[in-house]
C-alpha cells in the first residue's frame, strides 16, 4: 500500500510529519496495526498507551509501517524471553515517559533554532526540511549516550552476577534490589522565588540548578536519577560518596548568588530499581528528611550515620526524633564536614 494518505495524490500531498521523521504515512489504523504486527487488539491498545500516545479513533488512519514494525519488535522480545507481556506494558510506559521529555525538549529548541534566523520565519516545510536534516545526527547523539549508559550498568550488572548465573535479590520484571545510599536535594524558598520571578528567569535557575546537581553527582560518582522541578534525586554506591555529594551541592550552592540555598536528606538501604526509578524504604525516608530539614544542612538516617562511623572529614550529630509523614519517630542525623585526619 502506498504511504500517503488513502485518496490523496502522492505528488499534491503535502508530506506529513509521520512522513519526515517514521518514514512513512498515516495508513492503518490501530486495529490493522495490531492484525499486521500479529498481536491481539487490546494489547496493542495497552502498550501505545503505555507509551503516552493519544487516544485516537476506532477508524481513523493515524498509523504507519513503523508502528506495526514497533508492536512486532515488543512481540519478538517477549517470545525470547527477556521480558514478559506484563513487563513490556512497563517497559512503554518508562521509555514512553523519559523519550516524551527529551522529544518535547528537541521540538523546542528546533524551534528557538529556527526563530533565531535572521529574515523571515521558515514556514511548514522548511521546518520539516530542517528536522530531516537533523534527524540523522540527533539519532547518532542520543545512540552514544545510551550505549554509553549500557556500559555503565552492565558494569553493575555483572559484578552482582554469581558464578552460576544468578543475580542477589532479583525480583524479576527489570528490577533489582542493591543497598545503596539515596539522596534528594531541593532548592528552599523555590515556591516564593518563582512568584517573583518572569519566566525566562526562572528557567535560567533551574538550568543552573540542574548544571550544578548534575556536575556535582557525576564528580562524586553518583548518578542522578530524576529532576523534578527544584528536587534532584540520587543514588550512590556507597555512604560516603553520597555524604560528599550532599555537602558539595551546600557549598555550591552557598557560593552561587543566582542559586538559593539547598537541603539535602540522605538514607542508606536496601533499593529497588525498576524501569530506572527508585522504590524502597530508604527512598522515602530520604524525601522526609529533605523536607524537615534547614537551608544548607544534610540530613541522614541512622543507617548511613552507621555506614559513616570512623570515616574521617564527617562529623554527625544525632538530633530528636521527628513525627513525619509514614514514619512517627524519624531519627534525623545532622552531617556536617569534619576535620580531615591528620
């Protein structure tokens, strides 16, 4: 069947974006892409929309070969095993909701690129001419990044693997469980601050914000696992890397006149990794922290005051135990730097 629209003349048919950036257009619709891809209807309903799409209309041709070839890769990766139906409905709904930020993102900046020119404003198709252009070096970026992170993780994945080939603490379904030290950081007054503020500046401190979160969690070996607004969240290896971490971002921080300052709660635990997020104990009690302690002070629980004991440049301080939300007797640990051994 021809890619453009059904009824349409291909040469008077404007190209579609479907055209530009899937390689073809809209001919099927969502139950024709299910009977091509070999896969039952409400399936296919269930995985686009686990990854975000629109709801669309029963006879409406909105779809194209790269959706069927799309539904026929999930398929080919449950018949090898590597995740089960259940799973591959969470695998599109954690691609569906990270690849939607980075793609609203791209838009954006493609179109400030475009508004940046001088002359007149480039119209429908210059657009898609530039987006086409562009596509290909897009692509090979965000592929190195990815494989990149492969590497990272495949590096965890197969110190923890035994000898017989077996995984501690596997839960199953793309999820894990590690101890390991978590921490989230927000910014304190955002609330007011962005009442005061228009909206380009705004955005310039939260680029700042997460420029230096960033930095600092990827020096201290760290890895940030979500911003959401004026709140980082991350997750560390071991107690005292995240220790450096939170009092790195204080000081940042306190040195950076366009920043406020921050707070920081960290927790020590076992956590759960699924799908690229954090579940588990530690994870909230890391968030309670955050939330009753003071501008530029770290808080911590028992666990990683425990995991930092004898470990010389901290110094703790036990505090009273606060009533917050899920747990009534929080035990909160004051971590600031301490003399470096001599």
């Amino acid at each position: 069947m021809s890619a453009t629209t059904p009824g349409r003349p291909k040469d008077s048919a404007p190209r579609s974006v479907e055209e530009v950036l899937l390689g073809g257009g809209r001919v099927w619709t969502r139950r024709e892409v299910a009977e091509r891809a070999g896969v039952g209807f409400e399936h296919a309903v269930r995985v686009w929309r686990a990854l975000g799409f629109p709801a669309v209309d029963e006879d409406a041709r909105v779809f194209t070969d790269a959706d069927v070839e799309a539904l026929r890769a999930g398929e080919r990766l449950v018949a090898a095993g590597l995740i089960t139906e259940e799973s591959e409905t969470m695998m599109a709904r954690a691609l569906g909701h990270h690849l939607s930020r980075l793609a609203d993102w791209q838009m954006h900046t493609l179109r400030d690129w475009t508004d940046g020119d001088e002359g007149p404003a480039p119209g429908r198709d210059a657009l898609l001419d530039h987006m086409a252009a562009l596509l290909p070096e897009i692509e090979l970026v965000q592929r190195y990044v990815w494989r990149r992170h492969l590497v990272a993780h495949a590096g965890h994945v197969l110190s923890e693997v035994r000898e017989d080939g077996s995984a501690p603490g596997a839960p199953g379904d793309g999820a894990h469980v590690r101890d390991r030290a978590v921490g989230f950081t927000d910014m304190v007054g955002y609330t007011r601050l962005s009442r005061g503020l228009d909206g380009a500046a705004l955005v310039r401190v939260l680029d700042r914000f997460e420029t230096m979160t960033g930095d600092v969690v990827a020096e201290g070996l760290g890895q940030v696992v979500k911003t959401i607004g004026d709140e980082v969240l991350f997750v560390c290896d071991s107690a005292a890397a995240a220790a450096g971490i939170a009092l790195e971002l204080t000081a940042r921080a306190d040195a950076d006149p366009v920043l406020p300052q921050v707070r920081t709660g960290l927790a020590h635990g076992a956590v759960i990794g699924r799908f690229g997020d954090v579940y588990g104990a530690a994870v909230n009690i890391a968030a309670r922290l955050t939330a009753v302690a003071r501008p530029a002070s770290v808080l911590v629980n028992t666990a990683l005051a425990g995991e930092l004991a004898g470990t010389a440049g901290y110094a703790l301080r036990p505090l009273r135990p606060v009533s917050v939300r899920g747990y009534s007797r929080l035990r909160p640990v004051l971590l600031r730097a301490g003399k470096p051994a001599s």
